[in-house]
C-alpha cells in the first residue's frame, strides 16, 4: 500500500516535522509484513531509491498513513484498532 509524498517545508516551526532528508519521499507499507518503506523520488517523479523506513522500528500491520502539519505522522492499524504515532527519533 501506498501512503502520501512527504513535502518538507522549511518554513514550517514544528517539533515534530520530519526532517528534510524525507523531503519528495513516498511512503509505502505492507500489512502482512509490518514494514514502512521509503521510496525516494526525484523532481520528476522518478524512482532514485528504496530504504527501510525506521528499520529498528516496530510496526504494527499499517493499515493507512497520514502527515498532518502541526502531528507527527500517523498510521493507522487493524491489530490496535486504532491510531500509532510515528515520533522521529532526535
């Protein structure tokens, strides 16, 4: 599955933000297999690469992801029933 393209904004004072180097990234997931990946992109929209997203992490059957501008990121899961923050480490 496939979540939003992340866009960094500089501009933007919050605690919370992700931090520039997720800047034109889409974010995928698979529920079967509790991973988040990074797909970074290009200007045009191509593919430059793929990465584990927070490889130590835990996730939980991802079910959708959201960025909201002044929350961390969210996702939502079927296993919780609910809603997991994904806080970057800093």
């Amino acid at each position: 599955m496939a979540g939003e393209v992340y866009r960094y904004n500089p501009t933007l004072s919050s605690e919370v933000k992700f931090p520039a180097y997720y800047d034109n990234s889409l974010f995928i997931y698979e529920w079967m297999r509790d991973w988040i990946k990074v797909v970074k992109l290009d200007e045009h929209g191509d593919r430059v690469s793929i990465e584990p997203f927070m490889p130590s992490a835990q996730f939980s059957s991802p079910m959708d992801m959201e960025f909201v501008k002044m929350a961390p990121c969210t996702y939502s899961n079927t296993a919780l029933a609910g809603t997991a923050i994904i806080r970057m480490p800093g």
